[in-house]
C-alpha cells in the first residue's frame, strides 16, 4: 500500500543527509528517511537493496518496493527516502523493470512510483570540504558515528590528490544532476544548506514538516541528536593542500567552493 504522502531527499555524498534523516527521523512524523535504494550497477532487483532486500525476505521487484514503502513510512502515512545522484539512474533503470513503470521518463516515473512526491535537496557550500570527507571516509571505512561509539579505522588515510579531485567533481556533477532533473520535474525543492543544518538541527526539520504540510503539535520537540561531527584538523589540513595544488596547477578552486 502506497503512502498518503511521500519525499525524496536528493544528495551527494558527504553533504550532510544523514544528519538531516536523523533530524527527520527524530520528528517520528516525517516517515523513515533511509538509502532503500541503494543499488549496484548491474540492474538486477535484487541490488536494488542487496543486502537489506534479503535480510527481509522480498523476493520479487514488487514485493521489494512494498517492503520498502512499509519500513519507511511513520503512522501518519508520510513516507521519506534518500537518493544519491550517482545511483539515481540505477534506481530509475530497476524500477522500470516493473511493467506498469516501462518507458517512463525520470520526472513521470518518480510521480507514478511515489504518487507525486516533493523533493528536499541538500547542498554543501563548501565542496572542497566535502570532497574531503568523502576522500576520508572512504579511505577509512568510517562513514557516519553516533553517541557512545568509537570508530574503528579500517586503515589510517593518506592524502591522495587525484583522489580527491576526482571526488571534487563527482561532487559538482551530482548537484547538476539534480538540478536539471528537478528542473524536468518543473518543482520547487525544499534547499538545505549542510552549513545551515549544524546550526539549526531541529528548525530545520520542523520547516521541513511545516513545508510538507504535516500536522504537528505547535511546542513539540525533536529526539536526541546523536549523529557526531567527523570533520578534524586532517580534514582542514587535506582541504588547504588540496587548494593550493589547484592553484599551482592554474585550476584554482572558485571560492564560493571552500
């Protein structure tokens, strides 16, 4: 059964979306924000979730779906997801394994799919800063650590120039990706800016429920946020040398950028 109401968090890695589900999540009235359809390239349904698809037994791209529109929906009936740019075109590609979905452009396939559903878009001003993160998390094993816990390096990171560049523009064509399909889609996103979202954590959700217009008491208060900054001297340290390779190389980084 498909929810009364659903969104989409459109990102790029390393721009701040898991601490905007977690403050999502913490309205406990804005659905179960989560990567269901993080996939794999190979476009076989199973991928559409892996590893969580067979954890809960769906063993059909419908069943799949089903699951996924039962485990992130709260009891209000609003539903939420979060898409990464770089496996969007994986998602679209799976879904239209469905017949009902076949031939469908990316705008009418997502309205068909989530009945219409609104948009939240999460940017980070400082890009080179979220190069880095996602250099460092990838390097390290260490995506996200919460209250309580200690991360475990898988191996400790050394500056990788090309790495990071490379990142710096997956970085740069996400955004644009996003943008000319909202664009397509002809809507109005809700913009969240990482740098914003760290100083106003539980406005942010709130207006984020105020513009999906769902109900909510008018004192209410959001959960625990537990999700901890990972960003150290390492990251500033790896973002300058970055910069100034750039600028030696006669590639500057602009500067709305850093």
């Amino acid at each position: 059964m498909k929810p009364r109401l659903a969104y989409i968090i459109c990102a790029v890695q390393r721009s701040g979306s898991s601490l905007l589900c977690e403050a999502l999540k913490n309205t406990h009235l804005a659905g179960i924000p989560d990567e269901y359809f993080l996939c794999e390239e190979q476009g076989r349904w199973e991928d559409a979730g892996g590893h969580w698809a067979r954890v809960h037994q769906v063993a059909s791209r419908q069943q799949f779906l089903g699951k996924v529109f039962e485990l992130g929906t709260t009891p209000n009936g609003v539903f939420g997801a979060k898409v990464m740019w770089n496996y969007f075109p994986y998602m679209l590609r799976n879904l239209r394994e469905l017949p009902e979905y076949e031939g469908l452009t990316a705008p009418e396939l997502m309205t068909a799919v989530f009945s219409r559903p609104q948009y939240v878009w999460i940017v980070r001003r400082n890009k080179v800063a979220q190069a880095v993160s996602w250099a460092k998390a990838a390097l390290t094993g260490v995506y996200a650590w919460h209250k309580g816990q200690a991360p475990v390096r898988a191996q400790e990171p050394a500056f990788d120039f090309t790495f990071i560049d490379n990142l710096y523009k997956l970085v740069l064509q996400g955004e644009a990706g996003w943008a000319e399909f909202l664009q397509a889609c002809g809507v109005e996103p809700f913009r969240v800016v990482y740098e914003d979202l760290v100083d106003a954590y539980e406005q942010t959700a709130l207006d984020i429920l105020d513009y999906l217009n769902i109900s909510r008491p008018a004192n209410m208060s959001l959960g625990e946020r537990r999700l901890l900054r990972q960003a150290d001297a390492l990251n500033e340290q790896w973002a300058a040398r970055y910069i100034q390779i750039k600028r030696e190389m006669g590639d500057p980084v602009p500067r709305q950028h850093c």
